[in-house]
C-alpha cells in the first residue's frame, strides 16, 4: 500500500514537472537561470533561439566560461550571475539583433540567495522602429526650420518698417505672428535636440555665463508675454554671483 501511494505521488510529481516544462518551453521570452555559484541550471528553447547557441553547451558550466564566447555575450559582467543583490535591466547586440535581459537574484524565505532568473528579449523590431522614429522626426524638424524663419525674417522686414509704415492693427497683427513664430521655432530647435542626444550625437557646449544676464535674457524674451496675461516678474538676485559653466540654450 506505501508503495502503491508513493508510486501515485511519483506520477503527479511528474506530471507537474512536465507541464512546468511545457509551460517554459512554449514561452515566447527567453529563461536562463544560474545557481547561487553562478552555474547556468535551466534554459528554454526561447533563449537558445535569442542567444543562438544550445543548452547542452551551457547547462552546468559556469557563467564566466559561456560568457567568454562572442555567441553568447550579453554586455555586462558575467560575475553578476554570482553576485546579483537586487534586479538589473540591460540591452546589448548580438549579430544584427537588439536583446534586452532583465535579471533578478532569486532568494529563499530565509533570504538566502539561490541563484539568478535572466528573461532575455528580441527588441530588435521595436528598436528599429523606435530608431526610424526618432529619424522622421529628426528630419521633419530640421525641414521645419526654413519656411519658419522665412516669415520671421519677413515679418521683422515689416515691422521695422523697410516696407513702409504700418497701421497700428497690422503692426499689432504681425507682432503675434513673430512671437509664435519664435516659439515654434524654439520647439523645434528642442524636438531636434532631443533626438539628436537620443542618438548620440550632441554635447553639451559649456561657457562661462553670467547669471543675472542669463535671467534677464530670459525675462526679456516673455516680457510681452507677461504683460499680455496682466502679470509682472519681479527678479531679486543676490549681488555676489559668481560666473557658472553651462550650455546656455
């Protein structure tokens, strides 16, 4: 009877490990989890499509060896797999593909540490898409810019009267038009910039720069602004500021 009712227990072990199983191996994101001594103990068909290499060639060696290879490096230290305290996120290339790991330390009741669960993801596609984005935007900005500052050049040609006096109104009328033309082409030159530091591609251009005049530069900019709205600014600057290094815009 004892082993008749060990025998029932076997079978439900086994049928809960099968269907663990079926559950990993069908998963679309990929898993691949180390021991507490950084020795890789579980991973799915997912992760050996995303990672391009067999779990017979990583189950049971250490971290630091599969990691070693050009196939299988997942852009940040392979000691992590020994040490890891709290969960980490990272992406890095593999071939031409975009592969995000999200990686956390499993821990017992106790809080002892039993290893570490890695969930690796093939981004590629959103990366790419993401990337064209920032490229169309990008782009329409920077064509933005040249019928942007045609009226603003022609509407400052008017207001300073080359092109004959004004009535009061149109004056009024073209005022409105330079101060929303300024601002788009503000929000523009920001569009642009932040793409561009998106990519990569900008540094910040630091000089010396007066406080006091930076401040006043600014308020001057919104003055017709803040009058427009019946508001007024009042600056109380300390008298001892020193110059600071900054990127100005």
């Amino acid at each position: 009877t004892k082993a008749e009712e060990l025998s029932q227990l076997l079978q439900v072990r086994e049928a809960e490990l099968l269907r663990e199983e079926a559950i990993l191996e069908s998963m679309a994101e990929g898993i691949l989890v180390s021991d507490a001594h950084g020795y890789f103990t579980l991973m799915n068909h997912a992760a050996e499509e995303i990672l391009g290499v067999e779990r017979g060639a990583v189950l049971g060696r250490s971290a630091q060896a599969p990691l070693e290879s050009s196939a299988f490096s997942i852009g940040f230290d392979p000691d992590v797999f020994v040490g890891l305290d709290k969960p980490l996120e990272s992406t890095f290339n593999l071939d031409e593909r975009r592969i995000r790991v999200h990686a956390a330390p499993v821990l017992a009741k106790s809080g002892n540490r039993l290893g570490v669960v890695s969930i690796l993801q093939d981004i590629t596609r959103e990366y790419l898409a993401e990337q064209s984005k920032r490229e169309f935007i990008a782009s329409i900005s920077h064509e933005l810019r040249t019928p942007l500052t045609a009226i603003k050049g022609y509407t400052e040609v008017m207001l300073s009267g080359m092109a004959g006096a004004l009535p009061p109104a149109f004056a009024q009328f073209l005022g409105v038009i330079r101060e929303n033309t300024t601002r788009m082409t503000s929000l523009t030159n920001n569009i642009i910039s932040v793409a561009e530091i998106e990519q990569g591609r900008v540094g910040l251009n630091y000089q010396s720069v007066d406080v006091p005049d930076l401040i006043n530069e600014l308020l001057s900019r919104y003055q017709e602004r803040i009058e427009e709205r019946m508001l007024s600014m009042k600056i109380d600057l300390p008298g001892d500021l020193p110059t600071i290094e900054v990127d100005q815009n």
